[in-house]
C-alpha cells in the first residue's frame, strides 16, 4: 500500500456519537499504518460528545454507558500526536445551519456522515397523534436530559402503554414502571426525577406484535426488567401457548425464554406497580376524542412464513398514554442526499450517492462525501456493527485517497475562523472536559451522592465549556 496520496489527509466527520468517533479511530490507524497522516474534525450539533450514548442510554444503565470510557480515549489519545492535533471535537455546530456541506467539501478531502438516528419511526394508525400519545425517542431524549427538549413531562396518568418488543421498548417501560427513588444514585438530571417523583403512574403495558421467541430484547434488558424493586411482572399464558415443542435457535433467546417463562409462575407481590408484557397483538387504533382513552389491538398468531398474522379477533385496552417505540429514523443533514422512504443516506457500502436526488437506482458515489452508522444502514445493530460498520466506510475512504479520487481542498485556513467569523459558539475538547469534571463535581456534592449529574440546559452547557460559568 503506497503512502503518497494519503499525506497531509484533511477529514469532517459529521456526527461525534459512536459512529463518527469509531469512524475517525478506525481511519486514523488505517492512514497512520500506511505511512500517511490524517487531521479530522468531528462535527456535532450538541455541546457535548458520545451521541446516544449520552442523550439515549437508561440513567439506569452504568454498564452499557461504560462504553463511554473506550470513546474518550479515543478522542483523548489523539488529541495531540507528535505535538500536533490530529483529531478534533467541534461541538454545537450544526452542518447546514452554521456551515454548510459544501464548505465543509471546499475545507477537507472527504466528509464523513455519521448523524444516527434520533427521531421516532412513524406508526401509522388511526389516533396516533391524539394529546397523551408520544415517541419513544422524545421520551428518552427528557429523561437522558437532552438540551433540545422541554425540561417537563407531565406523567399524571395511571394506565400507560409502551408499543415495541426492542430495547427502546423495555427501557421506555422500565423507567415508566420504576420508582424514583431507586434512579437517585444514577447522573439522571434533577428536572427529569423530579418529574418522575410526581408520576400516577401504576401499570405499564408493552405489547408486541409477534411472540415470546421473535423478542427483540437482549438478555440483560429483559433480566433487569425482572428486578426492578416494587414492582410485579404480568404475563398470560395464552402468549405462550405456540412455544409447545419449541427449540430456540441460539443461546441468547433460550435464557430469555426461560426469564418470560419463570415470569409465568411468579406470585404476585402486591407490588404498588405492574408491568404487564402482552404478546401478539397488533396495534390498529388509539382511542379517544380529545385525548387517549384506550388502544385497539388485532390478535395475530405464526404463520407459515414465520411471520404473524391477523386473527380477526380485536381487544380494547384503557390506557391514557402511549409511546410508540416503533424505531428510529434517520437525521438528514441539509444539502445531502438523503432517501426520505428509508430515512438513510443513499450509498454504496459507505460512499454516498444522488440516488435519492435523481431516481437513479445506478447513480454514481459523489466524490469525497462518506456515510457510517445507522444514516448507513439504518438504525439496527449495536456497538458491535458501527465498528464494522465504520470499517466498511474507511476501506473505501483509504482507497479512494490512494486512486487519486478526492478533490483535494480549495480553501485554506483553519475552519475555526470561520465558526469565529459567524459567532458561532462552538465547544472544543477541552471545553467538554470541562463540563464533565462540573458535572461530576455536581454529583459528588449532590444530596443523593452520585457519579455525575447532568447538566440540561443547552446554553449553560456552552457556557461551561466556553469558560464563561453560567450561574
């Protein structure tokens, strides 16, 4: 592998949530392996890294959030290599709004799309947008404590429903069904338990469209479900009735399997709260008037194909809310391509094209412009696949450098003067490292000890981070 063409590479990474932080971990090993060098800057449209990792994972969750340990050296380790940056963090810029992608094209050799997906997949029956029904990812987003959404949640009613069989689902239904005192060792903001303190809430319904062995959960989801304090698992047994004779394909589903079952003979505890999973049933209505009285449901069954089918039998259940949990969709950034039916970045294996603009299926890749993460390929997977994921992009990235392929910039000068130019207030590296050692600050000298405690506020954020501590 020659080195000539990958000296002196100069990459935006649009998106600093584990997609674009694996993406320029991956690319910087690859180039510095061939003997070339890369400097990145990592565009984020929040004040703070780490991407759903920070505003999509359950307070609840130390361990999955660990994750964030290996994300931090990444961007900690190459911050300086051999006395110079090689990896920045530019946050609270907005590409499209702030700078647009064509001055990111005139400023770098390529532009890397890595924005997730942070709206809610479209569930489309009759009294889905009734007041008193929601998206999942609204929901997580106040509890994670994003900064772009209200700071209250008014939960004053006692029946709630969760529609999904995912983990948005369980940790949406979790965090419903859980008492607030047992979330106050965890960074969780002091907005959301306040709001969690004043919940009506007493049962929680997640109902599924498929069966106990088609459940989209992981072991660990489904086994904390069961230990949550002062509250009791509900299941039927006629959800059960098609597991007769069933060998389940991997290990992974075969301890899940035997969790729901021993749910089955569990005694009731008298628990102040319920959380009762309900199996094949297929969502056809939210009823109600001027708000959410109650939800429609289709009994399905298996049929031949190992997909579900209607049954012709309809159920009513009283709920006064609903959060669909339903999937994500994809964040678009303006001015590229973006497939609206997919909610993705029209692409090749991670090089984008106009296919989405022009109709054309054969469209050819654009030049320079690179997508990873679940704007790639949808938002499935875990941890995992935006690791290989990313690696699949920065193949091809590599490649493309060294074929000659890339325009090289057009536009000298450090992009920062230009963020200055406009007045922009864009947050840095330091300035996050900043606002992390505020919030844990905070949370060591909070009421109930704690490891961090967030800060909301998207200007107070800035603020910190700019150096100018926001009283």
């Amino acid at each position: 592998m020659t080195s000539s063409s990958l000296q002196n590479l100069r990459v935006a990474i649009v998106g600093a949530g584990p997609a674009g932080i694996y993406a320029g971990n991956i690319l910087t090993t690859s180039v510095v392996q061939a003997g070339g060098t890369v400097a990145i800057d990592l565009f984020e449209s929040l004040p703070a890294p780490y991407g759903l990792i920070r505003y999509g994972v359950a307070p609840d969750h130390p361990r999955i959030k660990g994750i964030v340990n290996s994300l931090h050296e990444m961007l900690d380790r190459s911050s300086v290599v051999e006395h110079r940056r090689d990896t920045r963090f530019i946050g609270n810029v907005e590409v499209g709004r702030d700078i647009s992608i064509d001055e990111l094209h005139e400023r770098y050799d390529a532009v890397i799309l890595a924005t997730g997906a942070i709206r809610d997949a479209v569930l489309d029956i009759p009294g889905i947008d009734l007041p008193g029904s929601f998206g999942a990812a609204d929901f997580v987003a106040w509890f994670d404590g994003h900064p772009d959404v209200p700071t209250e949640w008014t939960l004053d009613q006692r029946e709630v429903a969760v529609i999904g069989n995912g983990n948005v689902a369980l940790d949406v239904a979790r965090i419903l069904a859980k008492h607030a005192v047992d979330l106050r060792s965890t960074e969780i903001a002091d907005n959301v338990l306040a709001g969690l303190e004043a919940s009506a809430v007493t049962d929680v319904h997640v109902f599924g469209r498929r069966g106990p062995a088609d459940i989209k959960f992981t072991p660990i989801e489904l086994r904390e479900l069961g230990e949550v304090p002062n509250v009791d698992i509900v299941v039927s047994d006629e959800d059960f009735a098609y597991l007769e004779g069933f060998t389940p394909a991997n290990n992974q589903l075969k301890v899940m399997l035997r969790i729901l079952e021993s749910w089955r003979t569990r005694e009731s505890t008298g628990a102040s709260r319920r959380l009762h999973l309900h199996f094949y049933h297929s969502p056809v209505e939210v009823l109600g008037s001027d708000r959410v009285e109650g939800l429609r449901f289709e009994r399905t069954e298996p049929a031949e194909d190992g997909r579900v089918r209607g049954t012709g039998e309809f159920r009513e259940y009283p709920v006064q809310q609903v959060y669909r949990a339903v999937g994500y969709y994809g964040t678009p950034v303006i001015d590229a391509p973006f497939d609206v039916k997919a909610g993705v970045v029209s692409n090749v294996e991670g090089r984008v094209t106009d296919a989405a603009v022009t109709g054309d299926v054969d469209a050819p890749v654009i030049a320079g412009l690179y997508a990873t993460g679940w704007i790639k390929r949808g938002p499935v997977g875990l941890i995992g696949h935006t690791k290989s994921d990313a690696m699949e992009t920065i193949a091809h990235l590599v490649s493309d450098a060294e074929a000659g392929r890339l325009t090289a910039p057009s536009v000298d000068g450090d992009v920062l003067d230009l963020l200055d130019e406009r007045e922009v207030a864009y947050t840095t590296w330091d300035g996050w490292l900043a606002l992390d050692a505020h919030e844990r600050e905070l949370g060591a000298n909070h009421v109930h000890t704690r490891e961090r405690v967030k800060v909301v506020p998207r200007d107070e954020q800035v603020g910190i981070s700019r150096g100018a501590l926001v009283p």
